[in-house]
C-alpha cells in the first residue's frame, strides 16, 4: 500500500526519495509526490499513475533541497488524482504531511475544522491531520509538539511524517497503532526515513523502528524518539542483513519470475542453520518456548491472509502430523470478528510475508489479550508481527517485491514443517526415528526444487500459456493436503493475469462445479501419486467425460496420467507432507506466463498492493 520515503542530510534529496519511492511501487499505489524545502520554502511536486510520471514533472519543474518527504498513495478516500495525492499542504504552505492509514473518524473533524475556517482542497482524510498540526503549531513546541497534539485527535491506524519550512533541519515521523511500518536509517551525517526497509537499504542498514504511540524527531545526526506521552524511548538499533543486490530483477524480466526461479535458494536459507541433520533436530533461534508451555497447548489456531492463510492450509496437515496438536485455521480478517474462543492454552501461528497486514496484526493483537502464545512467520525483518511476537520464525527467503507472492508461499511453508518439528520435539509427539526421517526428507526439498525449476526450460509452460491465455475460466482441483495449493493456483492465476479462476476441493466437484465444465474451462488438476491419486484419477475421468480439457500437476514417471489428461506437467517425487511446496511452483509458473501473453503489469497488478494495511 501507500508508501513513505523521507530525507534529510548533505545530499540532493529528491534523487533519493525518488529512489527510494521507485524501490516502493511494488507495493502498489495510483498517484505520487514529493515536497522539498528549497530556499526557506516548499515546493511540493504532484502527480497521478506511475512515478514515471512525477519523474517527468520533475524534470519540467526540478526541485533542489537537502530535506524532503515523498509518498506513493493507494487510494482509499478520494479517487486517484493530483489534489488527493500526497504531500498534503496546510494553508500558509509552510506544513507538509504525507500519511499512509486511515483516520476513521476524519468526516466529524473536517466538519470541526471546516467550521474553524479550514478550506479542503482534497477528498482525502489526510489533509484533516495537516490541519490540525497547523492549528496547534506553536514556536515554543514546534513541530513535533503540534504533531503529537494533532495524533491525539485521530482515530485509526496512521504513520506520518511531517515537515515545515519554519524549521527546515527535521523531519518528525510518528506511528499511530498498525498502519504499515516507519523505519528510520541511521546514515553518516544524514539520516532517512521509509515506510519498508528496501526504499532505504543501498544507503544504510542501520535502522530503528517506531512502535505504536512513538514519535520521532529525525536530523542528519539521527532520532529522537518519544512516547506520544512525551516519554523518552531508547529505541533499539537494528543492524539489517538482506543484501541490496537481492532486491535487483537482474537477468529476469520481471521480479516475479526471479522469484520463482530462486526458489531453490531460498528454500535452503530457510532451512540453513535451523537443523542438525546428523541428530534429527531442529533449532528455531527466535523461539523462546519452554517445554511445559509447548505441552500446555490444546490447539493451534493459524490465522493469516491470500496466499499466507492458503499456506496454512497446508500447515494445517503439518501441524496435526507431525506435533499431534489439532488446528484450526482462519483469515484474520474473519477471525478478529468472531470473538474466537482462545486462551493461555492456545497456540496462535500467523503467517505474513509482510508482517503489517493489518487483519493479521489484528488477530495477533486479540491472542493477545486473550493470553494465547503467539508465533509468527515472517518475512521482514523488524516488522510489526515480529515485533508483537512471543517467538518468530523467520522465512529468510529475501525481499519479495514481486505484489503476487511466491517464494515466501513455499518458505512459509518449509517454516510449518519446522514448526511442526520443534513442536514434536518439545511435546513428545514422535519417535526419534520418525523424526530422523522427516528431517532427511526436509534435507533433500531444495535439490528437487532446483530440479524442477531447471526441467524442461520453459517449453512446456509458454506452449499452454500459448494455447490457453484467451481462456476466460478456469477450474483447479487438489485433494488433501494439495487442496490448499488448487486454491493458491487459482488465486496466482486471476491475479496477476485477470482470467477468473476458482479453486475446489476435487471431491465438492460433483456437488456443483461439475455443472459448469465444457470445453471453454481448462481444469487444472493436482495429482501427484499420494494417498488421493486414484481419487484424482476418478476425477480426472469425470471431466473427460463432459469433455472438459485437463491440465495435471502429476508425478514424474507417471505414464498412466498421460493417457488420461490432456496436458500433464511434471514434479520430482517427494515425501507427501512437502509436495506441496513443489506442486505449487508449475502453477506459479503457468499464472506468470499467461499473465505475460497477456500483456498485464506481473509485479503491479491492478487494484492490489504488497503489503495490506488497511482493513
Ligand atoms: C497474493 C498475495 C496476498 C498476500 C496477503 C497477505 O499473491 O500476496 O494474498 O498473501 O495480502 O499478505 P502478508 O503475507 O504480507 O500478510
């Protein structure tokens, strides 16, 4: 979603936010801008679409200061226009804030403030807190005091920086509940500010984070943090390991195809360092369970959102195999508005790639209340959910910038299965031997990964992406544990290439899809030889039989598919419980090459954004 880049130091600031925000449009957005102070005032530079096109304006109308705030908006109040973008300008012109949330309660203010004499020149619920900054500016407090008066009147998640002419050395960010994250980088003699580590990673990785309720006063010598309540923080600095290069698309044409295709690599750095194969063990460094607590569970309850809520799905099959504790799953976005029965005895999983996805923190927060222990599978390092943690276990998969996720799909997955060791290990649940066993089978994940991202190039996935990307509707089946990986295809399918796709458990088929298929909607069919194959098979025949066309996920070897389906795509054989995690990659790949034949923006979808931090 929306996303924040700010600068202040020696150098020109808007190449920099400009960088910065450009390291950003993978989080989606629909309009942009910056504000510089330049000679004693602002200039603030606006524009709808890409960057590219307040690039543009830049260069038309350039801009030249040592500290400056840019914003990408997602639109939320107000469609996407130039007087909606941000940075929002008080009256004088003298205040700038860029916001990335929500002010819940923006109707009642700006009626307030409008009766004050406040003029809107925006549809957006931000231009509310720029107007309340300007109203409690003060000389004596100055901007940072007017900052944490205007906060007091906000309700809903907000993270915002501000800026004034009148004292042109600071930046003051402030965090307001889960509206996304605010990174400060620790630079030498210049210091910046980020809604996600990547926008600011080439230049520093040294880097704080502001909770909920802080307030920070950013110069070129650093941060001061604050409470909200005017309380001092000490905050803790973090040293962040991802290495720049690995942000890069490199040779590939698109993020989401250089994430797909190293997934091999990734995998093994989320395995590396985790297990001694040579005792069957593993070790989750983040996790600080005892043994009594890990037995104390009655249950697990994995709550996430997309694709993560699909992997736990799948972890779901882990969870109950391999540490005998019955789970439960749900999105966050359903599960905060249940009033869940949970309590000290509940194990809470979320899984995020993000770590803000704003229904997943929200479930996070009532285990919370609710005593539950929480653990949480993430991917960014120093996000909200690893911060609101109990233990994390983290994806290590690098950053995904690609918007459709992948490679943190199948780590999340690997993460599970971990998970589900640790938790045997703790609470008895399996034998030495069982255990040696699954942890030989984790050993030998990425090797078959690589093999199936090397086999046959890309021939067979660019003939059916050929063949089928005119196609308006598709069909996906899996049973068991591959169930979840039909929902996943479908879900990578329509979003990123816009054909609807519908994932179903093969067994419901007959119960009503079975109506709909014909010629004109390919079923995709997970059929790996597993306990379900010969159901998958009976499946397969029913299609046939109404003529359907039937493209299967199938086993290497497996010649009898062949002569059943119209199209077969192959994988290595793996032990059931990490078939998933390579029966969902040749979907990745299908959904990535018909979206390509069809000309659509892979990285950017329409309408959707990386990280979710609105409800
Ligand atoms: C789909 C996709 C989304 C995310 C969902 C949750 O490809 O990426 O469905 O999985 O928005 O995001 P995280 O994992 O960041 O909480």
């Amino acid at each position: 979603m929306c996303g924040i880049v700010g600068y202040v130091g020696p150098r020109a600031a808007t190449p920099i936010v400009v960088n910065g925000l450009q390291r950003l449009e993978y989080r989606g957005y629909d309009s942009a801008g910056i504000a510089v102070v330049q000679n004693g005032s602002i200039e603030v530079r606006r524009e709808v679409g890409k960057l590219s096109n307040l690039v543009n304006l830049l260069a038309e109308q350039p801009t030249n200061g040592h500290l400056a705030v840019g914003h990408t908006r997602w639109a939320t109040h107000g469609k996407p226009s130039q007087q909606n973008a941000h940075p929002h300008r008080d009256a004088s012109g003298e205040i700038v804030v860029v916001q990335n949330g929500i002010v819940e309660n923006f109707r009642e203010l700006r009626e307030s403030l409008q009766a004050e004499g406040f003029e809107f020149q925006s549809e957006t619920d931000t231009e509310v807190i720029v107007f309340l900054i300007a109203l409690h500016y003060a000389p004596e407090g100055g901007l940072a005091e007017a900052v944490r008066k205007a906060l007091g009147y906000l309700k809903g998640p907000s993270a915002i920086v501000a800026l004034t002419s009148r004292e042109p050395d600071k930046l003051v960010a402030a965090r307001l509940g889960n509206a996304g994250g605010v990174a400060i980088g620790l630079g030498d003699g210049e210091s910046f500010i980020a809604s996600d580590i990547p926008a600011i990673l080439e230049h520093t990785r040294r880097m704080i984070f502001l909770e909920d309720r802080q307030l920070a006063v950013v110069t070129r010598d650093g941060a001061i943090v604050q409470t909200l309540d005017g309380q001092a923080v000490r905050p803790e600095v973090h040293e962040i390991s991802w290495d720049p290069i690995s942000a890069a698309k490199g040779e590939y044409r698109h993020f989401m195809q250089k994430e797909i295709f190293e997934q091999a690599r990734s995998l093994t750095d989320t395995i590396r360092g985790r297990v001694d194969f040579a005792a069957g063990e593993v070790y989750l460094e983040d996790m600080p369970l005892t043994a009594e607590r890990a037995r104390s569970f009655d249950r697990a309850v994995i709550v996430a959102c997309g694709t993560s809520a699909y992997s736990g799905l799948v972890g779901k099959f882990m969870l109950e195999k391999i540490a005998r504790i019955p789970v439960e799953v749900d999105y966050g976005s359903e599960f905060r508005y249940r009033d869940p029965i949970i309590d000290e005895r509940t194990l809470i999983v979320t899984i995020t790639q993000s770590g803000e996805t704003v229904d997943t923190l929200a479930a996070m927060e009532e285990g919370r209340a609710k005593g539950a222990y929480l653990c949480s599978i993430v991917n960014v390092i120093g996000s909200q959910a690893a911060r609101m943690s109990d233990g994390v276990i983290y994806m290590h998969c690098g950053p995904e910038i690609g918007v459709a996720s992948t490679k943190a799909f199948t780590s999340s997955l690997v993460d599970q299965y971990l998970l589900a060791l640790f938790l045997a290990q703790l609470r008895d649940s399996i034998g030495p031997l069982a255990r040696q066993k699954l942890v030989d089978d984790l050993a030998r994940l990425p090797e078959l990964a690589g093999r199936l991202l090397d086999a046959d190039a890309n021939t067979v996935y660019e003939d059916l992406a050929e063949r089928f990307h005119r196609y308006r509707n598709f069909l996906y089946l899996g049973r068991g544990i591959n169930y979840p990986v039909a929902l996943e295809g479908a879900l990578k399918l329509k979003e990123i290439s816009y054909i609807h796709a519908e994932g179903y458990p093969a067994g419901e088929m007959k119960h009503g899809p079975i109506a709909l298929i014909d010629r004109d909607m390919p079923v995709v069919t997970l059929a790996p030889q597993d306990e379900v194959y010969d159901k998958m098979v009976s499946q397969v025949e029913q299609v046939k039989a109404r003529s359907g066309i039937v493209i299967a996920i199938a086993t290497e070897g497996d010649e009898f598919i062949r002569s059943r389906a119209d199209h077969v795509i192959t994988i290595p054989a793996a032990p059931p419980l990490l078939t998933p995690v390579l029966s969902v990659m040749p979907l990745q790949r299908l959904a990535y090459e018909m979206a390509v034949r069809r000309g659509a923006d892979v990285d950017q979808p329409r309408n959707l954004a990386k990280s979710v931090t609105v409800e």
